[in-house]
C-alpha cells in the first residue's frame, strides 16, 4: 500500500490503534507508520509477521502489544505503557470490532453483553485513557470507526447496529466535551470494505453485485480507502473539524 498524500504534522506524532494488525487497522497502521508516526496497535493475535514487513517495507515498524480490548484493565495499560515511551498519545483511533452475523432471536444477555464489550465499552474507556494527556498539551485527535450499517437499517446483526450507532452518540458527546481543551473527536463510517475476512465470510457474487449498485462509485473499498480519511482527520488538516461522522462508502449513504 502506498498513499499518494503526505500530512507534514503527522511524522514524530505518537499514534494509538486499536485492531492494528489485520483488515482495516493494519491498513490504518500502515499509513501512519508511512507519514513517520510513531505507531502502536493493539491486538489479540499474533502480528510478527506484519511488523517484521512494515519493517522491511519503510525501514520501521510499528509496536504491537497483544491486548484484548475487552480487557479495559489491559487496554489502560497498553495506551499508558505507549504514551510512556511516545510522550504521550497524539492520535488515538479506535477500530477494533467484531461484525459477527447474529439474529434477534438468537441474542443472549451475555451475547448482548459480549457485543457491546467489543463493539463500543472499549472506545469510551480509551478515550478516557488518552484525555489527559492531550488537555496538557492542548490538543488531539480522536477517530472512531464505526460504520453505515446503522444508517442504512441493516439486518442480520442487531447488536453490531446498535454499538455503531452508540459510537456516532459518543462521538458527538466527546467532541463537545473535549473541544474547549482543543481535542477533536471524529468518526469515520466505512461502508463494505473487501478485507481478506469479508471475502472468505460473506462475499459473494451476488452479494457483491447488489452492494456495488448501491454505490455512486463503481468500485469496490479496499483498507487503503479508509486509511487515507484517517490521516485527514488525525492531522492538522482537519483542524476545525469535530464531532462528525465521515462516510467513506462509494456514495451509499448521505449525511447532514
């Protein structure tokens, strides 16, 4: 993945990703690791292999702690251990989620429970972790991935609705919160990118072709396409926007 578009003001900066390491957060912590961010991902499973290639690719890497975020105990410790060695967090992006296929019917209390553990408990508990920091300095950026599956009223995964939509109240709560200490608080909504996990799960032509018509662009999101919508809104660039939610579909949906 190479991104045509350089954000001066991100090289140095300390960058905190949740899900780094696969799908859309290790295309997220790729482009930042090229911009010269100082980048640190959480995630449960294994991530050498990724890091090593980072490596070989820009002559750095990114820091990998292995964290459930379910485990705000252990998410706290993460964010805490990479402002120690980054002086502080400068970008938090908040992007692990699960989008698991589920029926009303089939939904446990402990299922509900689970969802929200991972869908949305972990970005109100990491923003707490970050605000500090960035009201001593009198800045930040805080990015959200949600998602338009709520926006477009989708079925067949109820309690992944639900935490998006939960994601656009925090977001817009946090923003007017945060903003008088000059941090900023952003979403991003991602329509059906085409991560390895998508296609082995749920793509099919059919599918596919159905979703592609309701596009305005007739082309496919890859990672890389949210990734570049993160830079912006981690940079100066945005510098006046908070408290939004950001599209990033092919033209799906319309906000405002």
């Amino acid at each position: 993945m190479e991104l045509t578009s350089r954000y001066q003001d991100l090289a140095g900066k300390s960058v905190f990703i949740t899900g780094g390491g696969s799908g859309i957060g290790a295309a997220l912590t790729e482009a930042f690791v090229q911009q010269g961010s100082h980048v640190t991902f959480v995630q449960r499973s294994p991530a050498d292999e990724f890091c090593h290639r980072l490596k070989r690719r820009y002559g750095r890497s990114a820091v990998h702690i292995p964290c459930d975020v379910t485990d705000i105990p252990a998410l706290r410790r993460a964010i805490k251990c990479a402002a120690a060695a980054h002086g502080g967090i400068h970008v938090l992006v908040n992007n692990a989620a699960s989008d698991a296929r589920h029926t009303t019917e089939e939904v446990s209390i402990e299922n509900w429970d689970n969802n929200q553990a991972v869908n949305l408990r972990p970005y109100f508990f990491a923003a707490q972790a970050v605000v500090d920091g960035m009201r001593s300095r009198k800045c930040g950026s805080i990015i959200n991935i949600t998602s338009i599956s709520y926006m477009m009223g989708n079925a067949s995964y109820p309690a992944y609705v639900t935490a998006n939509a939960g994601i656009t109240g925090l977001t817009r709560g946090l923003a007017r919160e945060f903003g008088p200490d000059g941090i900023r608080v952003n979403a991003i909504a991602p329509g059906w990118v085409l991560t390895a996990r998508q296609l082995r799960l749920w793509a099919t032509p059919e599918s596919l072709a159905a979703h592609l018509d309701k596009q305005c662009l007739k082309e496919h999101l890859r990672p890389e396409h949210i990734a570049g919508g993160c830079l912006f809104l981690a940079s100066s660039a945005s510098s006046m926007m908070t408290g939004q939610v950001m599209a990033i579909d092919g033209g799906v949906v319309t906000t405002g």
